[in-house]
C-alpha cells in the first residue's frame, strides 16, 4: 500500500526550505499521514507548526498530488505551497536546514525525483537527474511561479498536471491528449506505466477506450482547475448516485485513495450521497468501500456517535 505524505514548498528572500537528519539526503518539510488522520490539511498544519512556520490558510496552499517511486511502490505526496506564513524555524533534536534557490538545486544532495517534483511545480519541464538542463537554463526563483505546469510524464498527479504543450496558450494536439490521458490512468491505478492498462481497455472496449483516455482523461480530467483528489471523491460521489456501478465505483474509490484521498473523505462523500441521492443508494455503495478498505489493509475510520 501506499504511504501518504504531506510536504510544503516553504520559501524565503527567494529560496526554498530543505531538511534533512544527519547524512540522509535533503528533503522538503512536512512527514507521512497518519491513518487517524481524516483532515489532510489540518494534518499539514500541525506538521509545518512543528517547525514553527504558521500558515494563515493551509487548505488555500494546496498545490496538487504526486506520485514518488520508491523501493518496491510509491509515495503519494500532497504537496503544499505556503503563499506566505509567520514563525521563527525550528528544527527536531539531529536535523538541519538549508536554504536553497531553484538554480542551485542542481548541486543539492537530493533524490532526484523529488528534484524533478520540485522544479515541475515551478512550470519547469522534467529535469534530467543531473541538473544539467537546470544548469543551463540558469533559472532564478519568482515567488509568483507558485503555478504549476508540470509534463504529462513527469511524476505529478494534481492540480496543473496537463504539462507545457496543454499551457500557455499553445494547442492542444491529439498526442497531447493522449499522453494527458494515459498519465491520469496511470495515477488513477497507481502504477508506473499506464500501457498495460490502456492495452486491457482497448482488448475488451476496443470502439470507445480511445474515447475514454483522450477525451474523459486527457481532455477533462486534466484541465487543471480541479486537482485530481478532488475529481476521484466527484467521481465516487456521483457513480455510487446512480447505483448498481460495482466494477466502476470499486475501481474509483481505490483511484481516489491512489489520488492522496482519506478513507473519512470517502466515508463523508458517501454520507452526502444518501443526503442529496437518498439513503439506499448510499447503502448500496457501503460495502464496496469496506472491501476496498479491507484489501488495501486500511483500518475502518471511527463510528460517528
């Protein structure tokens, strides 16, 4: 199972806050959600107060979910971006920080996906391990750039994941929706290569897979004025609505929590379904989200009183 982990881009004077514990390679600021914990931002909020940065509004600094591979799965990381915050840093007993500005990032000690997340979320394109490109492009850090336009293949899977070719005013061409496409299948499965999953769709719906990945996927899942956490609880919201999708709606509440989603935000988007779509709709839906709970060895979030 993935683990979920909450990080900000927290700058100042123009550079970014890393830390890091002892020899261990530099990494930004934040830590892993807990289980028990349904407020993602309110988690977020007592992490960063744990290095005594404050932020006036936490929930306004969500940027969008990635994905990091790491030994043997992934990371799903909600990235934060603090517009501005208040505090004086402190750090727990071994670590360090660093101040580092984008065009210096090249000469960090850094994973290089993270590298990669880093400069994707200030609208650079994917940057080669090395930080060769980034050495070149000699690029200085703009407070404003806090607007994402990340490639379709670099790791990122929120908000402003359409990359460069769907920004900016350029056109949005059929490879372009495709590649748009098959990113969001790929984090909607939570895998590195969505290929073996398009394959499946178009052996079994050959007439519409097409359809489904350049249009459903790479044309309106991909617009960025919704992160994909948000479609994936719009999607579960409105399939457990129209009952009887049990191989649809399975497959969407497992993509939402592959989205950076709590199960309390599943539990609460389908008590809003029995509001507005009544009770035995709700009721119907109940059971898959336990076995997806079940499967992925999720503990059952508290009983309300």
């Amino acid at each position: 199972m993935s683990r979920i982990e909450l990080r900000a881009l927290v700058s100042r004077d123009g550079k970014l806050l890393f830390v890091r514990e002892g020899a261990a390679s530099w990494g930004l600021p934040g830590g892993e959600l807990e289980h028990d914990d349904g407020d993602v931002d309110a988690a977020m909020d007592t992490l960063l107060r744990g290095y005594g940065v404050a932020s006036p509004d936490i929930a306004e600094d969500f940027l969008q979910t990635a994905y990091l591979p790491e030994d043997g799965g992934q990371v799903v990381v909600n990235l934060y971006a603090p517009s501005e915050w208040v505090g004086d840093l402190t750090l727990p007993e071994g670590h360090e920080a660093g101040w580092f500005a984008l065009d210096e990032l090249s000469g960090v000690d850094l994973v290089p996906a993270l590298r990669n997340l880093v400069l994707s979320a200030f609208g650079l394109a994917e940057i080669d391990a090395d930080g060769e490109l980034l050495a070149q492009l000699g690029v200085e850090f703009r407070a404003q750039a806090l607007t994402p336009s990340p490639s379709p293949g670099s790791y990122l899977a929120g908000e402003g994941s359409r990359g460069p070719a769907l920004s900016g005013g350029s056109v949005i061409t059929a490879a372009d929706r495709r590649a748009a496409g098959l990113d969001v299948l790929r984090t909607l499965r939570a895998t590195t290569d969505a290929g073996p999953a398009f394959a499946a769709m178009q052996g079994s719906t050959p007439e519409i897979a097409g359809d489904v990945v350049d249009f459903a996927l790479g044309e309106v899942w991909s617009d960025p004025a919704l992160d994909r956490r948000t479609r994936s609880l719009q999607v579960v919201a409105m399939l457990a609505a129209m009952g009887g999708r049990g191989g649809p709606l399975r497959s969407h509440l497992n993509g939402a929590l592959n989205h950076g989603a709590t199960p309390e935000q599943l539990v609460q988007t389908l008590r809003m379904v029995a509001v507005y779509a009544g009770f035995p709709a709700a009721l119907e839906a109940w059971p898959l989200m336990e076995e997806v709970f079940k499967a992925r060895g999720i503990e059952r979030p508290g009983r309300l009183a």
